[in-house]
C-alpha cells in the first residue's frame, strides 16, 4: 500500500518550485490500493515518473500538456498543486491558527494556479485582475454556523472551548447553554465577519472545501475553509457561492502537513460510461485497473459471468480493443440496462467488441476451455447477496468458471468485500485456481479485495477425485 500523505517531501515535487514556471504539480486521486496501478499508467503513456501516497498520485507536468492527464482512465479527480507545507505548527490558541490559515492564502502560487485553472475549463476572462493585501488578523469566526454538524464522536470536540461547543452536543457533553451572543457581537465589531461586498466583486465564484485529518485541531474543518476562503475573498475579490461555484479550492490538512489545490475536474472522471444506474455500480476508474491487472492480451476473450450494468466489459473494450470482452447476469433488468449502456456508447461512434447475455454464472452457456480472462465484481452480501448465499455462489462460480477457462493461461480478477466466503472457496477449489496476489482497496468506504487466481493444469474437480481414488487403489494394492 502506498505511504500517508505525510511521508512526501514537497521539495521533491518540482512544479511547486517557483524556478520552473512551465512545470505544474498535479494531484491524480485514485481509490485507495490502486495507486500503483495508476502510477503504472501515467509512466506507459506520459512517460512521467509519479510520486504515489495514499488514495492519490502527484504528477509534475509541463501546463500545456494537463491535458493529457486528463485523459487517464485509472484516476478519479485532478487538482493543479498551488503550495505544500510538511510542518505548518498549528498553534495552540484557535484565533492563532485561525490567523495563520487566513494568511496563508498570501503564499500561494495563484498566477500558475489559475492559468492552468484557466485552460482547462475554458474561463472566458483573466481570474485575476487584481491583488489586494490582506489587511485584518482573521476572519470573524462563526462556529455556531460553522459546527452545527458536528457529531458527539469527533475527535475534535474535545480541544473546544466551552463557549465554542455546539448547542446540540452540549447536553451530551453536560454544559449548560451559554448565551455567547454579546461576546459574537463584540468580535464582530471587532473583525470583520465576510470580505468585500457583493457589489464590487467580480470573477470566478469559488468555494473552499477542506479535508481535515488529525485529533490536535482546535477548529473544525469550515472553520479552517471559512478563515482561508475570508483571505481569497479579500485578496481578489471574488464572489463567494457554496452552490453554483466556477471554482473550486481545495485546503487539505493531515495533521501537520497542509497543502493547498485548485480542482481541475468539476465532475468526477469515473462518471464516463453508464446512463442506466444500478444499485451497486462499481467505478468506471476501478473496473479499468481490474481490467489492467489481467492483461488482457491479443485475441483473447475477457469474461464477466456477473456484470451488471456491464461496466467492466465497456471499460475494457474501450481500452483493451484486442481483445473481445463479454457479460452477463442472471437479473434480467441488469441485462437490460447494459444492453442500453453499451448502446449508449455505440451511438456516441465508440467501437466496442463486446456483448451480454442473460445467464447463470454457475451454469454458463459456453463450451470448455474458451476463456482466457476473467474480471469481475462479485456480490459483497451487503445491498446485493448475503453472506450466506455467497459461500454456495462463490464455490459454484469458481468450479463452473474453471471449467471454461483455459487451463494453465487463464487467470481471473474478482473483486469482493466478503472475504471469509471468498478464501473458504478458494481453498476448497486449490486444484483448480491457484491463488496469486490480493490487494486491499477502499470501495464506497469498505475495504474490498482483489484477488488475482490463476487456472491450474487440473481438468475439474472429478477428475481430481478420481486421481486421488487411483492413488488410493494403488497404494493400497502395493501394500497387498
């Protein structure tokens, strides 16, 4: 598994050197336990070596060719890196960290920023018309806007203040409501509480959003976003709108570590191929790693016995096109709505060698040995199965789908969350697929796993029986 975040060196990452203003620090995201396989893909076509941490890549790439990061099929969002901070010693008073993350809006790299920002989504004028210094300590805090969401088990809430603890986790923590509104309307008076008027600004309309990890923060995540957006908003004047925003920026906190992007990617890259949803759809991004771990080769056919809404069929005939790739289900409407995805695409002049069928995964319609790839998203038992259907599918699956692979050049990669069911049934069924890798990976916040088998020189399962009766039979008659 790739390292934190916290273990990168940001003086190895050399587009946030201000000395190569050709030269911008990307960040990929990928799901969590296929960061080597995005790495992998990003050096095969780019020829870019990447910096890998958890849930993520970092690319350094020359601002006319983003572009082509774009283009990857193994990640999921983009952001343009503005600054990175391993050690930004968050203070032990809250006004003080709140008046460091409202300054640090002054040391980011804007200019590069927003160019590339600028180029990508195709904004109509320059963003950055002016400059104007940051003239107050902080923004006017607002918790009781700020943390009215959160939950009694943040590790935050225990380094608050008294008077700062929201009102709905007072009674739990046993305070007694206090009335601090003479001393909000005093620091009011004192700071200012929003930035330039709506009246005089202009530009792009921007959010900060922030992600924040770590158990010594005395603010929560809005509060962090709120004092950085107050500096944006006051240095450039641009209008502020949560909803229906051009722009973007992201403020990650790790602890100590604090870095700072620009999102590239409004909506999600996996969101590419379906139009028909069903209820558990995998990604796009990770069917096209799935895909990458089995190497598909020329000629050879890649089979997904339950493909649902066919999302790993289509993302592997839309990248893999030597090779033919064929779905099915036992649910007729799923074959529906992969009949109308596939469609779908077709319509929009892709060319795809691919097909579904409605079927059984145990008792598949295909003569022996004409498989050579398996690749598929097995139930996990949680909206879809149960766990206890899962040991008799997995075993009869595995046996049927030995059966129509190729024997010893198949391999199969499936995806599940249950592995107790998953490793029962790959034991049980050892003479026929032998167990290669797995890796761990985060999908939709479980941790799911890959596991790669390969197709042994062993016919089925009766004919291993009937070898171990021979063996018997001569072992007993030698003893005679």
């Amino acid at each position: 598994m790739a390292p934190k975040i916290t273990g990168i060196e940001p003086s190895s990452l050399k587009g946030l050197n201000p000395e190569n203003p050709e030269l911008c620090t990307l960040e990929a995201t990928v799901v969590t336990g296929l960061e080597d396989v995005a790495a992998e893909e990003c050096k095969e076509k780019l020829g870019i070596t990447c910096v890998q941490a958890r849930g993520r890549i970092f690319i350094d790439v020359n601002i006319a060719d983003v572009t082509k990061v774009l283009s990857l099929r193994s990640i999921d969002n983009v952001n343009v890196v503005l600054s990175m901070v391993k050690k930004f010693s968050f203070e032990d008073q809250r006004e003080r960290s709140f008046e460091k993350l409202y300054k640090f809006a002054e040391k980011q790299d804007w200019r590069k920023g927003m160019q590339v920002w600028k180029d990508v989504v195709s904004y109509p004028e320059e963003p950055i018309k002016k400059v104007v210094p940051l003239k107050n300590e902080y923004c006017c805090p607002r918790p009781d806007v700020d943390l009215k969401k959160m939950k009694l088990l943040s590790p935050v809430l225990k380094n608050l203040p008294e008077n700062v603890v929201p009102e709905h986790l007072r009674n739990d923590k046993g305070l007694s409501v206090v009335d601090d509104s003479s001393k909000q309307k005093e620091k009011s008076e004192e700071l200012p509480s929003t930035a330039p008027t709506e009246a005089v600004a202009s530009g792009p309309k921007f959010r900060v959003s922030c992600s924040r990890t770590g158990s010594n923060h005395k603010f929560g995540s809005p509060e962090a976003a709120r004092q950085f957006g107050a500096g944006v908003n006051e240095m450039f004047m641009w209008p502020v709108d949560l909803t229906n925003f051009d722009l973007e920026i992201l403020l990650c906190i790790d602890t100590e570590f604090v870095y700072v992007a620009v999102s590239l990617t409004r909506e999600p890259l996996f969101k590419r191929n379906l139009t028909n949803f069903g209820r558990t759809n995998l990604r796009s991004t990770v069917c096209h790693n799935m895909v990458r771990l089995a190497t598909p080769q020329l000629g050879e056919v890649v089979l997904d016995p339950m493909c649902g809404g066919a999302t790993i069929p289509m993302e592997g005939s839309l990248t893999h096109r030597q090779a033919f790739h064929l779905g099915g289900d036992n649910y007729g409407q799923a074959v529906k709505r992969s009949r109308e995805n596939i469609n779908n695409l077709l319509k929009k002049g892709k060319s795809m060698a691919v097909d579904v069928a409605w079927w059984d995964a145990t008792k598949l319609p295909l003569r022996n040995q004409c498989v050579d790839v398996v690749v598929s998203d097995l139930p996990f038992g949680k909206r879809s199965g149960s766990v206890a259907d899962n040991r008799i599918l997995y075993y009869r699956s595995l046996v049927e789908l030995a059966r129509v692979t190729k024997m010893k050049t198949g391999r199969a990669v499936l995806l599940t969350y249950d592995k107790r069911s998953m490793i029962k049934n790959i034991k049980r069924v050892h003479t026929l697929w032998k167990s290669g890798a797995s890796r761990t990976v985060n999908i939709g916040g479980l941790p799911a796993v890959i596991y790669t088998l390969y197709r042994t020189s062993q016919l089925s399962l009766s004919d291993c029986n009937e070898d171990s009766k021979v063996s018997e039979t001569c072992t007993d008659h030698d003893l005679v």
